[in-house]
C-alpha cells in the first residue's frame, strides 16, 4: 500500500496541533509497513530558487527517530503556506478584513523577512499544481489530504491520476471563525469533502459539524480520534514550592480558542482565591486585547503572558501548572489537554470539543458557562483529592489514546477505499 | 420446606440543586426535582406495586407476606409529595402481613464514621416507623447491607433486635448455603438472614435481559427454582429495591405480572411458604456462626465498600462530613444539624464513584450528574457553606455566652 500524503506542517515547522497529529499518524501508518509520499510545503529560503526540493528524511526527522519513518518520503514544495489565518475582529468592510486578514498572513511574525505578494488562493493553486506534478512522477494507490490548504491538491491528484481521495478534517472553517466564515475557504472545505471518497473526523464532534454544515451524508464520515505519545513510563516531574497556585491557558490566543472566557473566570476566581497566578501561554491576534481585558477587570497583577512557547519551556509550563484549561469556543480535536494530562495536570476543558466526548477524567463546561468555569477552577485549586483523581485517573486513561489505533483504523479505510474503487479501463 | 421471605429496599434521596463555591445561601437541595422523581416513582412503582401487595395479601387470605424498610428521608418525601403512598403503605401495615425494618434514618454510612450519630438514627428511624406504622421494629438492616462482625456487635449492644439482614456473599459464605439461618459470632442470639442474590437479581436485574439464557422468567419458572432449595436450605432470601417493580424493571417488561403470579406459584408446592425476616428467624435455628471480618455490602460484583469509598474524593468528602459532626451538633441549630444529616445520604458518595465510569452503567442510571468529579465538586461546596454556616452559629454562641457573663458580673 502507497499512500500519496498532502500536508501543510510538520514538526518541527509547527503552530498548532495539525504538525503535531500529522507527525503522530504518519510515524503509526509508517510503522504498520504503509508506504508514504509526504508532501509538504516549506517557506522559501532565499538562496533556493527553485520550486519543488527534494527531501530526505533529515530534514524534518531528528536522526534517532529515522528508523521510525523508514517508510516515509519528504517532498516539500517552497511556499509561505501557513495553515492558521489569524481571525480579523476589528475588521471594517469586507474587503478591509479581507485585505487585513491577507496582510496578517503575510506579517507572521517569525517570518517578517519575507514579502510575499501573492494571494493566498493563489498559493493553494500552485501547491496543487506542484503536488500534481509531483504525484505524476509517483506511484500510489491513496491520496490522504489534511486540511483545507491541500484539498485543492488532493482534489487535483485525484482527478489525474484516479486513484481515491480520502481528507482529513481536523478543523473547519466553523472552528476558526465561528458563524463569520471565510467564505472562500469554505468553499474549498466543501468542494473537496464533496470530492473525496471518504472523509476522516478527528471526532464526532467534527463530524457533526461536517454532515450539519458541508452537507455530507454521515456514512461517508469516520471518526479517528487522535492519539498521544506515550511518555514511556518516565516519572512525571513537577516543580514544587510554588508559593502560588497556577492556572494554565496554552494555545493561539485567538477567537476559537475563547482567551476572554479563561480571564473573566479567572476575575471570579480570585473573588474566592487569592493566591492563585494565571498564566496565558501563546500568540494570537487577540493577545493585546487580552492584556487590556485582564487590566481593565483589575487582575493584570495575576494574569501572565509568556507569549510563544516552545520545547522546554511547555514542559516547564505544564511542570508549573495545577490546572490546565482549555476553553475553546470550538475544539475539533484537543490534544494539549492530552499533554497536560501526560503532565499530571488537572484539566477542564469545553465542552465545545472532540476530546470532551471521549475524555471522562477530564472536568467539562460550557465555554460560556463563566460561573461553572470560575466554579470548577476553585474547586480544583481547593479540594486536593480532586485535582489527584483527575491527574491520577486522567493519566491512567491517557493511554487509550494511541496512534498506533489511529493509524489501524486509516489503513482499514484506505483499503476500504481501494477495494470499492472501480478499474479504469 | 422453604420459606420465601421477601426484603423490598424503599429509598429517594435528597438530591443537591447545582451549588457553586459563590453561591451563599442554604438551600441546598433541588425540592423541584425530588417532588418531581418522587411522584414520577410514585405512579410507576409505589402505588400499582402497594396496590398488588394489597391484592395478593387479601387474596391469599394471610398467607403472602412481605418486608419493607423504608428510608427516613423518603418517608419525609412521600409526607409531603405523595401521601396517597403513605397512606397505601399504612394500609398494607394494618394487614398484619408485613413487617417493617429499621435502618439509619438518613441511609447513610454514619455505621464506618460514628456509632453516636449511628444509634441516634437508628432510634430516629424506629420512632419514625412505630408513629407512621404501628410497629416496633425488631429486624436491622444496614444501609446498602453493610455488615461486618462488628455490626452485630453493636445491633447487640444498642438491644430490641433479633434479626439483621446481610449480603450472601460467596467470600463470605464460602461453600456454605445462604438458604439458612446464620448468626454472628459474638452474639448468638441474633440471628442472620442472608440475601440469596442469585434468585433476587434474577427478578432485580436480569428479569428483562433479553441476553439472559432464562429469558423470558415467569412466575412458574421462578418457583420451580425455589422449590428446588427444599431439601438443602429452609429460607430463600429474596432482597431487592422496592423501585424493581415498575421503575428499575418497567411494567411492559410484565414484571407486576410476575409478581401477580408468584405467591400461586410458590404455594402450588404444599411444603413452601411466605414468612417475613422476624417470623424466619425465629421458625429456624441459627445452623452455623459467620464470621465477617471484612466489611461486606450488597452492591456490585465486589459486595464491598467500593461504590462509596473507591477514590480519594469519596474518602475526603465523608471524612470532611463526619468530621464536622462535633460542630455541627454544638450548634443546636435544628437547620444546620437537619441539612447536615442529609448531607448523609449514601447516594451523594455512590454518584462520586470512578469504578465503571469509564463504561457507564447501573451507576450511571442512577446518577443525577455528568461526572463523578462534578458530584465531588458540588457536594464539596454545599459542605463548605454548611462549615461556615456552623463557625458562624458558635461564634454567635460565644459572643452570648460572653454577654450573659457579662451580665453576671456587672448586673445592672
């Protein structure tokens, strides 16, 4: 079985959990002896000039782990594809959010040195094109698309070569923007779930939302959860002597991921508690909003941002924390809250989400519901038998969460696929 | 010959209302949600399951007989919600043919925490059971069927019992029957009755398992298997929730005509008979001592205490509980000592339970809240508002106590 495998991040190149579930499931898809043409793109590096680069493995894979991904060949296409638009809340007219939105894009921070002029559609078009030129020297038997940025190419392939087409969705324009979608994006989604032969959901959650909103029929839909990397067995490490109780937020700072929620619990929390610090890990377009917001409520002494972690500096977060939450306003999937978990912290998380369907040992509440929020923090922060059954108990069940069962559960839907594709003749 | 001598567990908690760590006041209970279960119980169980005990004993002309023990705080609940209930069941007291039991008011596990608070809803309970029924009870039984050997020594000790009701669990029993008259070992003249789980969950749980082997269980079916017991075992204990007719086992499953059918059944065999917990332990000797060192229960597959005492949150939530016992009483507040006790109720610490959360089952039926995290996080908070409500009522106290010297010393 040869799998022709679009994505758009890949560790360490990554902003969010898409890189990170990419990573998890190719490594398990590998390891079951599925072969793998991953194509990815990668921003342009002024000394190359040219459009497609051949990669081996080393590029992306640290040396110790390449027998891992034995069966997985890199090919990057040189682009400034970044897969999270920054959500535009003070945005005018249409076109003024439409241009705003462009020029975000465009600004990423870490990557202020290149200009790019070209319209972001106009991007996606050309990753397609190139990942059909790509695929036409290829052999395979599935396409496997991730995400919105590569449906096109996925599409593309797919009409070329005849082979099946399955996207994964692990978030929709519905997540990122609420009822203010992209119009545009949306109907990239639509045409490419339209498309597919079959669709993966990260959760039922998704899928719900892929049947209400993209019109699909839910037997083309299958939910594989995504899975968490096992920690081995190695000691979960705290750091202790804190003199202060800490409260974590990790994630994009933006629209979907609901910061406001976590600081205005947080001003009731301290109603209660008051040795207690809020910590607000991550990046995002609404992180000077959240500033102010945490200034004008009179907290901005107990509300910190660390702005964007990376590496050790998460684990030491993680290590810090005695409760992780996530409330998200809409959560396709929720592995952070996994990490966490593997951390020995406590989590609360939204009910919004797809991990909020299958995690018991987890604490659950409305994203707006402030007062169950700000209710169940204290709780946590004050009766200890329930932050150690959470952490004990939530890290017990943190190994049904395998990528190795993912990855079984995609290749049955790739031969699914294979053995209902009629020959072309 | 066999006796049949049937045990119905009748019991409604006090559920919490949703109560944060803000909230302040002290109404902790949602009276709209438990007026609304009770009544909703009521019709589906109570009345039509009275309403047929009734018939049967009339009809059988004395023969049929059964047991109740009926929880304080639903006695409370059906005074208030349903009395046509209370009424139905002074009716069938009158009867002569049924036997009321005695247990903690409060359907608590006061037992595992403190003996004063256990004897004095003990004596609660019997009072509440002579004034509504008529009868002293004679016959003991635990919350849940909690027992060990130290029960019965203090079932002993408090005295007006003969008979205490357990669980006739095999780690207990051994290869021994429970279709026999049993004692404690230190007190021999009380008398045990042990519960023959297999027969009562057949009727309790498995009656509508449409994956049972028995599938579909009738009455002539079941008497044939208690009649099977003559020869080896002289009482077939048949322990159940009262809710099994109509609630846990609903009436299109024919459970009622189960029941309708049963005393027929039973007594086409001229050697069976229906005898209540009192009228069994004293037809039959004591045959063996059991010795029960370990605290048993009739619940779950482990017949422990697991189902309230499995987690950390469980054992913190009853230890704070009890630990507040002191103050609470000092207080001599009726509320606060009234709300305290019903905070008692072993239902609270069952919808905390981890052990089959992760497949979701019988507690889950059971179970008013999405998580038992949630029922920790709930029950924690009214717990925290009845401690400060306590410091508040002492500290009352003290300041009167501190004016009335005053007084003394500089009388006006």
């Amino acid at each position: 079985m040869k799998v022709f495998m679009l994505g758009w991040e890949f560790p360490p190149f990554i902003s969010g959990g898409l890189g990170t579930a990419c990573y998890g499931l190719t490594k398990a898809i590998s390891k079951l002896g599925t072969e793998i043409v991953f194509v990815l793109p990668r921003a342009a590096q002024s000394s190359h000039s040219s459009h497609v680069k051949m990669l081996s493995a080393e590029g992306y894979i640290k040396t110790e782990e390449l027998s891992d991904f034995q069966n997985v060949r890199f090919k990057a296409i040189v682009s400034p594809l970044r897969p999270y638009i920054p959500s535009q809340v003070h945005g005018g007219s249409e076109d003024r959010r439409k241009n705003n939105l462009f020029s975000t894009w465009h600004n990423n921070p870490s990557e202020h040195t290149q200009i790019y002029s070209h319209d972001i559609y106009e991007q996606v078009c050309r990753y397609a094109r190139k990942a059909a030129e790509i695929a036409s020297i290829e052999d395979f038997d599935v396409i496997h698309a991730h995400d919105w940025m590569t449906y096109p190419a996925g599409v593309e392939v797919a009409h070329l070569s005849g082979k099946p087409l399955v996207v994964h969705v692990h978030s929709t324009e519905f997540d990122r923007s609420g009822e203010h979608i992209n119009q545009a994006i949306y109907d990239i989604e639509r045409h490419g779930m339209h498309a597919a032969e079959r669709i993966i959901a990260v959760s039922n959650y998704t899928k719900n939302i892929i049947v209400n909103r993209y019109g699909i029929s839910p037997d083309k839909v299958e939910v594989v959860y995504n899975g968490v990397e096992s920690n081995n067995g190695t000691p979960i490490q705290r750091l202790p002597n804190k003199s202060d109780k800490i409260v974590l937020f990790l994630g994009r700072i933006t629209m979907q991921k609901g910061p406001e929620y976590f600081i205005a619990a947080a001003k009731k929390v301290l109603e209660k508690i008051n040795n207690v610090k809020f910590i607000m890990a991550g990046e995002g377009d609404m992180t000077h909003r959240m500033i102010e917001y945490a200034a004008w409520l009179g907290i901005g002494h107990k509300v910190f941002f660390t702005r964007f972690l990376r590496g050790a500096d998460v684990d030491r977060a993680y290590q810090m924390a005695d409760l992780y939450v996530m409330p998200s306003v809409s959560e396709p999937f929720g592995i952070a809250p996994l990490e966490a978990i593997k951390h020995g912290v406590p989590v609360l998380i939204s009910k919004q989400s797809g991990i909020a369907e299958t995690l018991k040992n987890a604490l659950k509440v409305d994203f707006w519901d402030i007062d169950q929020m700000a209710n169940k923090m204290v709780a946590v922060l004050k009766y200890s038998p329930l932050s150690r059954t959470l952490s004990e108990y939530g890290n017990i069940e943190t190994g049904k969460f395998r990528w190795e069962d993912s990855a079984a559960k995609v290749n049955k839907i790739y031969k699914e696929m294979l053995a209902c594709t009629p020959v072309r003749i | 010959m066999a006796s049949v001598c049937f045990y119905f567990q009748v019991h409604q908690p006090y559920r919490l209302r949703n109560y944060t760590i803000f909230n302040t006041d002290s109404s902790y209970f949602d009276d709209d949600k438990n007026a609304q279960i009770c009544r909703k119980v009521a019709n589906k169980c109570y009345l039509p399951a009275n309403s047929l005990i009734s018939d049967l004993i009339k009809k059988y002309n004395g023969r049929f007989k059964v047991s109740y023990s009926i929880t304080g705080v639903l006695l409370e609940q059906l005074e208030t919600y349903a009395p046509e209930v209370l009424a139905s069941f002074q009716e069938l007291a009158a009867t002569g043919c049924v036997e009321f039991l005695a247990e903690t008011y409060y359907h608590g596990l006061s037992f595992l925490y403190s003996h004063n608070e256990f004897i004095e809803q003990i004596e609660a309970h019997k009072r509440t059971i002579q004034r509504l029924f008529v009868q002293t009870p004679r016959v003991f039984r635990n919350t849940e069927l909690i027992y060990n050997n130290q029960l019965a020594e203090l079932i002993d000790r408090i005295g007006g019992f003969d008979v205490i009701l357990a669980e006739g669990a095999d780690h207990v029993l051994g290869y021994r029957s429970p279709n026999f008259v049993y004692s404690p070992p230190k007190c021999k003249h009380l008398k045990l009755l042990l519960k023959n789980y297999r027969l009562s969950d057949d009727i309790a749980f498995r009656f509508s398992n449409r994956g049972w082997s028995q599938w579909p269980l009738n009455a002539d079916k079941f008497a044939g298997w208690v009649n099977a017991v003559n020869g080896c075992g002289f009482v077939v204990n048949l322990f159940m929730d009262y809710e099994t007719f109509g609630e846990h086992q609903w009436e299109d499953t024919g459970i009622f005509n189960f029941l309708r059918h049963l005393p027929a059944e039973i007594l086409k065999y001229p050697d069976n008979n229906f005898k209540t917990p009192s009228e069994a332990a004293a037809a039959y000797d004591a045959v063996d001592i059991i010795d029960v060192p370990y605290t048993i229960s009739w619940a779950d597959i482990e017949r422990d205490l697991s189902a309230w005492l499995g987690n950390p949150m469980q054992h913190n939530a009853l230890a704070e509980l009890y630990r507040l016992e002191e103050a609470v009483k000092q207080t001599k507040n009726k509320d606060i000592i009234r709300d305290w006790r019903k905070l008692q109720i072993s239902d609270h610490f069952y919808y905390m339970c981890t052990k089959w959360f992760a497949d979701g089952d019988v507690h889950k039926y059971f179970n008013p809240y999405d998580s038992p995290y949630d029922s920790y996080i709930n029950f924690m908070n009214v717990l925290d508002n009845l401690d400060s409500r306590c410091n508040g009522k002492l500290i009352e106290r003290e300041d009167i106590s501190i004016d009335s010297n005053k007084n003394v010393l500089y009388p006006v």
